[in-house]
C-alpha cells in the first residue's frame, strides 16, 4: 500500500484527486495538507511512501519547503504535481530534492504511474516536460530574464498578470505587504522591467500565465 501526504491548497482539487487515486487498492491518500506549515506538521506525527505535493501554497512552498521536507525526512520521495508546465521549474525542483514532475493536466494513467514509480524508488518527469527540457538545454545559451528569478518572484509575477493588488497577493501568502513589495522590486530589476504594464506584457508573450 501506498500511503500518500497529499499536499494543495485547493479542497475541490484534493477531494477529486483522492477519489481518483484511491479506484486504486495499492494508493490510499493517508493524510492532506493545504499549507507548507501543515506539511510539515503531518511528517511530524506520521509516516508516509510518498509526499505528492502542489509548488504553490500559502506560508512556506515550492524549493524551500522541499529542502525542508528533505531535511525532516531524508528517505520521503517527493512527486511535484503542478500546473506549471515550466522546464525551468522543474529543473528547480529536482535540484532541490524532488523525485519527480509531473504536471495537473496530466491524464489519470499517467499520474498513478509517476506515483508508483517514484514511491517505489524511481523517478518520473512528465515526457513532453522532459522533451523541453532536453530541447531547451539544446537550442538556449542565454537565458530568458524569467528564469533568473527566484520561485517566490515567479509565484507573486503570476499572481499580478491575474490582476491580484499587492495586498491580496501578500494575504493569500501570508507574508507583509513590505515582502510583497520587495520581490516585486527585484524581479523588475532582474528582468530590466520599469512598469506593471511591460511586466504584464513581458509575462504573456513568454507564457507566463496564472
């Protein structure tokens, strides 16, 4: 039995994801998280086979809560399954510690393999993800503006072409206005960006999108 630490912080999604996964008799989701802080809380009373967790959740997420879930349990494989559809990204969550990518529009097949795979010990990367990457490595050698940011610029540039004023995007992270403010800042200056409006352009044109 695959015991499973489902981690989104979308309800609908996580009900409709465990009614699919447990048609299964070898996956049972064991326990569910909708916050980096509630992951952490879960490895803490119980063990797992295997963390299927979402990039993008209030308070601690993505490349650092990874890094904090490998610290706690060094032995956890981790399956990231995102909506993003970002080499870049997933480059990032496999250096961080990820043993596979695999994102949300993935058919239901695919994702019970990538599930047994990686609690099993292996390693999944969605196959048109890992064709990109293989291509990109190819065909880039400078790279774009974007990928020069950090996950949490990513995160809150995404959250901005929705049309989310700082304030609701510093509520909906739980992090100050002040901290908002301040990515916001160093992803501009990264990416030699003046205004909201190129920002927004630059984020479109490049698919970048919520």
């Amino acid at each position: 039995m695959i015991r499973i630490l489902l981690a989104d912080d979308h309800t609908l999604f996580r009900a409709g994801l465990k009614q699919l996964l447990e048609q299964h008799d070898d996956i049972r989701i064991e326990a569910e998280a909708s916050t980096g802080g509630e992951v952490l809380e879960q490895l803490r009373h119980q063990e797992y086979d295997l963390l299927l967790l979402d990039i993008s959740m209030p308070g601690v997420s993505g490349s650092d809560l990874i890094g904090r879930v490998r610290t706690r349990c060094p032995q956890l494989p981790i399956l990231v399954l995102s909506m993003y559809n970002e080499p870049q990204l997933a480059r990032r969550k496999l250096k961080a510690g990820a043993a596979g990518y695999i994102t949300k529009d993935t058919d239901a097949a695919m994702l019970v393999s990538a599930i047994r795979k990686v609690a099993a010990g292996g390693h999944f990367i969605a196959p048109d993800l890992a064709e990109q990457m293989v291509f990109q490595d190819d065909a880039v050698t400078t790279p774009r503006p974007h990928t020069l940011l950090t996950e949490r610029e990513l995160q809150i540039l995404r959250m901005l072409v929705k049309g989310k004023g700082l304030n609701e995007i510093a509520s909906e992270l739980t992090i100050s206005n002040k901290t908002v403010s301040t990515h916001k800042v160093r992803m501009m200056r990264k990416m030699n960006i003046t205004s909201n409006a190129e920002l927004i352009r630059y984020a479109i044109t490049h698919g970048i999108t919520p």
